[in-house]
C-alpha cells in the first residue's frame, strides 16, 4: 500500500470582518493563508494517489483549517476504514462520510468513500468549517439526489455568451488547447465544492464547427483540466450537422448514412475525451434545425443520437423548449403538446430537459406540466442561474427561491408527488436523473459580474446536489464563506437576499404577468409591444389587456392549458378563487375591478405589487449602507453602486408599466400613489442597441 503525505499549516478561513481588499475571484472558496507557525499537521491519502485525490488533498492544503488536526483520505474499502464499521454502504459512486474516529490510537477527521465521494467530502468538511463549526466531533454524511448535475454555457465558439452578463466567454477558444488557463482550473475547483460533475461547453443554438477536429481538440484539454474535480463535458450538438459538415443530402434521422455519421462522429470525440458525457441537442425550436424537418419525431431525433453514443456510456440531453413556427393558441402548451405523445417512445440513455416554467425563465411562472406528465421518460429540470428576465447582472435577484418553488411543487400525480421526486427519479423508478442550469459565468474577474450572483451559482449547486435544502439555509451558509461570520452583516445579507427575488417580481410583472419584456435584447419594459412577426413574440399576446381587463385565459373558456395539470391542479387553477394570487393573471383574464381576496380591486393590488417592488428595493439599499464597515471596499462599492442601477431601473420599469396599463383601463392610481415620472410616449421611445448578453 502507498501512502502519501502533504503536511498542512493551520489557519482560520475567512475571518468574520473584512480586513483585505476582495475581488470575489475566490468566489466561497476564502481560504486565509497560513501561517509559519501552523505547519506541523499532516494529511493522509491511503492507498493510490488518484488524481481526484489529489486534487482532494491539494485543496485541503489550500485551505489549511485551523484546529483540525490530522486528516486521513481513504477509500470506505480501506482496511483502516471497515474495521470501524462505518454507515458506508449507503453512500454509492458519490456520496460522503467524514467523521472525527480515532485509528491506531489517535485522533484523526476521516473523509471516506470513492474517489468522488472523498473529493466531495473535503469540499463538504471545508464548507462545515467555514460556516462557524468546530473542527472536533464532525460527523458528516451526504450523497446527493440528482445524478447528473449540470451547468449549460450558452458560449458561442466568438466568444460572445448568449444571455450573458459577466463579460466574454470563460473559454478562450483561440487559445485552446495549448494554452490552458489556470482559471479553467479554478472553474473546476468551485463546481466540485457544489458537487456539479458535468459541464456543457457550448451555446445550444450551435454552431457546427463545434463537432470539427480542431474544436473537439479544445473541447479535450478542458476535459483534462476538469476530470480530476469529477466534471464530465458534454457539447451541445447541431442537428443539421451530417448536411453541413458531412456533406450529406439530409439530416433526417431515420437514415441509415445519417446514424453511420452521428455513430463514426461520436466514435472521434470518445477518442479523444474518453469519459465524453454526450450531447444536448435544441431541435426544432427557434430556427434551429431538428427531426420535424423530416417529418420524424423529437423521439426519431433523439434515439439516433442516443444510439451513436451507447456503445461509449454516453447520453443524449434533448431540450423540450419548442414552440411552432404557425401561430399557437397558447405558446406555453406547446411543450407538452409535442412531448406528452411521446411517453416511453425514449431510448434508455435519453433524458428530456424541461425548463421549469412553461414559458421562458420568467422572474415567475407555475411549474411546467411535463413534470409528472411522462412517467416512463426520465425528466431533467432546466434553471436559468444567468438573470435574462431578472435584471441582467446589475439587478440582485437571489434565485434559490425561484429553483426551489419548482422543486418542492406538488404536481398532484401519485398522490402529491413533488417535482424533486420527479426528477430524482424516485418516483418511476428512473436509472438517469439530471438537472441543469443555464450558467452565468464569464471573464468577469468576479465571474458572474456581481457578488450577489456568485449565489446563484452556489444555490444551483446546492440545490442540485439537495432539492430539499431551504433558500435561507443556503444563502446564510453562502454569505459565512463569501462575507464572513459577523452576526449583524449575516442577518442582513440573508434578509436582502430573501427579499430581492420577489422584489423583482413586484416591479417586473407582479400577479402571473410574464413576458413583458423589451425586444431582442429583454432590457427594460415592454408591454406595449405589439408589432413583431408572430403573436407569441409579443407581450401583448401574453397579458391581454384591454379596457375591460387583463391576463391570459387558460381555463376551459380560453386555452385550455389548465388541463395539461393533474386533475386535482387543474380543477384549482381553473378557479381564480382557488389559483394562488402570484399566479392569478397566468390563468385568468379578470376584470380590472375584480375583487381579491383582501377586498382591493384587482388593479389597485397591481399598482401595490409595483409600490412595493421599487420600496424594497429602496429597503435594500438602506441596509447595504449599513454593512459598509463589514465588508471590503471593493466589494462593498460594487454592490453599493449595482444597487442604485436596480433602484433607478426598478422605477424605470414600475412606471412604464403603470403608464401602459392606465393608457388602457382609464383608472386613477390608489391614494399615494405617485405618477409616472414622464409619459408613455417617453418610455416607448427609450432604445438599447448594445445591450450584453445579446449577439448581434
């Protein structure tokens, strides 16, 4: 047996109040640096130093945590570890024990499991000590719920991110693969702390240069790069690609030539990323090319590919965001229309990716209805972690509450089945399981242009690893590594956090208003926009308001989408009395005096929502001011100044819509509630043309 040593200094994580200036580059990852004095404890790695051990034991040496002691690194079958007769057999290919035991008459902190389990684990014991635990008496277990847990990059091979907001791409494609960037490395550190262990590494509207030699030999280095922190990477696959890259006549998938080239392709890439993960493929949606082209299903499509990459382990992701190129009675049924049919129909290796709203990542929308719908389909939820609809990078909007609202909805199929038992796998017994998340990572030296962001990440993360953590557990636990262990600047980061999603709902489209947005670029308020191509590219299609009232009927008496819920939903929903007020207008076109349930009419209930949006805004640059002493300057000024942008923009977007909506129903605003600061034609005349995030 070999053992190897690394010997460890002692030093306390990130101490509770600022004393260095940050850049957030360190992300949640603080660890102080040592001190000569603290140098004397070492760590133990038993039994074959594996890369991902290595890299375990590396990032305990980084961290060096102050009164830890000794730590031993061993696989559950080490001799060492079942002579104490651990809880071990539970833990499988990925989860954790790290418990205080003592062996060979001395006290150590064992990490116990596979290689990624051990990995895990000393990511898990950093975090525990970094939120305020004493290095004695640990006792650790965890193995998470979702099997495959992924970010998609929305990179395009120019560099530019699609929907990004913290700079260019994190890939320099130009440079790969003889330049490998040591922040590549550092990428992987931070997915591995959350448990993330597969990455896409380009935009799903993709370019079919993606899958040429040259760029399957860049996709290969940062495959190297991430394999020792457990990160598989998967490309996002252009349907069309036999016709422009093979030079074949078609695409269709039920050609035999077609499946030779996807099989001939794959067999390329697995020789050069031999743990390649597969493909995720948007098909048919958008412009982008898929089976429907000829006359194939979404199945067809998906199956071929599946088939190509079965001989290697691989697996095929196939996004269900489609909505037709003929004008649809409701846009948001079009997923389940397409999908539902096809129960069953998918190759084992296949798992439909479904957004968790029906629509488009909106700052609030009901669960999608294909969560439940296909039992016999494994069903991967897809967050969107960049803030498209919630303002940008600027905007603090902490998302945990949105991913965790979809995941603990009950979905009322199998009794009340919640869409985390759906997508687990639990509930049908499913071998896969994913979750994705659409990342918001870029050059930005603090890698999703703002501190607050680096949360989502870190919630996506958590949450994918546990669905049943709470938004506040995870936001105290994020802010303790990000800010320190401060009481007062805990309370108050965790109260602002809690409070901004629902903030942005407020100002954004309060009530079940969705889609509301600018054109193209989705900055700023457009609820007027009524003059695009197709009716489901406008706002006006989605809220409907007119002189009488507003929201879009989907009950029996409009379009019918109740009906795609279990029938215990649907009968809810189908009632305004009954659907939850912050989903009302997503079901219902009410008039402007319906009653709610506080007796306020409908329309003074929305100038509230939109009062209250801008006051907690205000609310929450009130208590920023205050944590100026706590936090460093440089991070502390950012936020300071991001918060200004939201309180201006969350205005901006309060009155425009007020303007819009009294330019229709005639109505005073409630007693106290201030005007529009300029008149609707001032707000529809407002032009962006170089917003971030959206390619030219």
């Amino acid at each position: 047996m070999r053992t190897g040593r690394w010997y460890l200094g002692l030093s306390l994580l990130a101490c509770a109040t600022a004393a260095q200036a940050e850049d957030g580059y360190r992300l949640w990852m603080r660890y102080a640096p040592a001190t000569a004095s603290q140098t004397a404890d070492p760590v133990t790695v038993r039994g074959e130093q594996t890369p991902m051990l290595a890299a375990a034991a590396a990032e305990l040496r980084r961290a060096n945590p102050a009164g830890l002691g000794p730590v031993m690194l061993a696989h559950a079958n080490d001799p060492a570890v079942t002579a104490l007769r651990l809880p071990v057999a539970t833990l499988g290919d990925e989860g954790y024990l790290v418990r205080s035991v003592t062996i060979d008459g001395r006290p150590v902190t064992l990490v116990t499991g596979t290689d990624r389990g051990i990995l895990y684990g000393t990511f898990a014991l950093l975090r525990h000590l970094a939120t305020g635990a004493a290095p004695t008496r640990i006792d650790l277990t965890s193995r998470p719920r979702v099997g495959l847990r992924m970010l998609n990059h929305w990179d395009n091979l120019d560099g530019v991110v699609e929907r990004g907001y913290a700079g260019r791409s994190l890939w320099d494609w130009w440079t790969l693969p003889d330049y490998r960037d040591p922040r590549y490395t550092d990428y992987a550190r931070a997915n591995a702390s959350l448990g993330i262990n597969g990455t896409v590494l380009n935009n799903v509207n993709a370019k079919v240069e993606s899958l040429t030699p040259r760029y399957i030999a860049k996709a290969a280095a940062l495959a190297d790069i991430f394999r020792p922190y457990g990160i598989k990477v998967y490309l996002s696959a252009r349907f069309s690609a036999p016709v422009e890259l093979g030079g074949l006549k078609t695409a269709n998938p039920k050609d035999p030539a077609v499946a030779a080239w996807w099989a001939a392709k794959s067999d390329e890439i697995y020789r050069a990323i031999p743990d390649f993960g597969g493909f995720l493929v948007k098909a048919n949606s958008e412009g982008q090319p898929g089976p429907r082209d000829y006359g194939a299903s979404h199945a067809d499509g998906a199956n071929m590919l599946a088939a190509a990459v079965r001989p290697h382990g691989g697996i095929v992701l196939w996004r269900a965001f489609v909505y037709a190129d003929t004008d649809p009675n409701d846009r948001a049924k079009q997923a389940y229309d397409e999908f539902k049919p096809l129960d069953g129909q998918f190759a084992k290796n296949v798992i439909v990716q479904v957004k968790n709203g029906a629509l488009d990542f909106q700052p609030r929308e009901p669960f999608h209805p294909l969560f439940g719908a296909m039992p016999r389909t494994p069903i991967a939820p897809e967050f969107q972690i960049t803030k498209e609809y919630l303002g940008f990078a600027t905007h603090l909007a902490y998302l945990a509450p949105l991913f965790s609202e979809t995941l603990t909805a009950d979905t009322h199929t199998r009794g009340h089945a919640r869409v985390s038992q759906v997508i687990d796998g639990s509930l049908d017994r499913h071998r896969l399981s994913a979750i994705a998340g659409v990342a918001n990572i870029g050059d930005s030296r603090d890698w999703t242009g703002s501190s607050f962001n680096q949360a989502n990440w870190y919630a996506y993360g958590r949450l994918a690893w546990d669905p049943s953590l709470t938004p506040q557990a995870i936001a105290r636990e994020w802010a303790m590594q990000t800010f320190g262990t401060d009481p007062k600047l805990l309370d108050t980061v965790v109260a602002m956090m809690m409070a901004s999603r629902e903030a942005v709902v407020d100002y954004t489209g309060p009530l079940g208003l969705a889609h509301l947005m600018a054109t193209g670029h989705h900055y700023g308020p457009g609820p007027w926009v009524a003059d695009l191509k197709r009716p489901e590219w406008n706002p006006v299609y989605y809220h409907r308001a007119d002189a009488a009232g507003i929201g879009f009927d989907r009950t029996k008496t409009g379009s019918k989408a109740v009906a795609q819920y279990a029938p215990g939903l649907a009968k809810l929903y189908a009632d305004p009395k009954t659907t939850p007020e912050n989903e009302l207008l997503w079901f219902h076109h009410l008039p402007w005096t319906y009653r709610m349930a506080s007796g306020a009419t409908l329309w003074d209930t929305l100038v509230q929502h939109y009062d209250r949006g801008v006051a907690t805004v205000d609310t929450l640059r009130t208590q920023w001011q205050q944590t100026k002493p706590l936090v460093d300057p440089e991070r502390w000024q950012k936020t300071d100044e991001f918060l200004a942008v939201q309180a201006r923009e969350a205005r901006w977007w309060r009155d425009a819509s007020l303007s819009y909506w009294m330019s229709l129903n005639n109505l005073p605003l409630p007693a106290g509630s201030p005007p529009p600061a300029h008149d609707l034609a001032w707000y529809k005349a407002q032009t962006f043309p170089y917003p971030p995030g959206n390619p030219q």
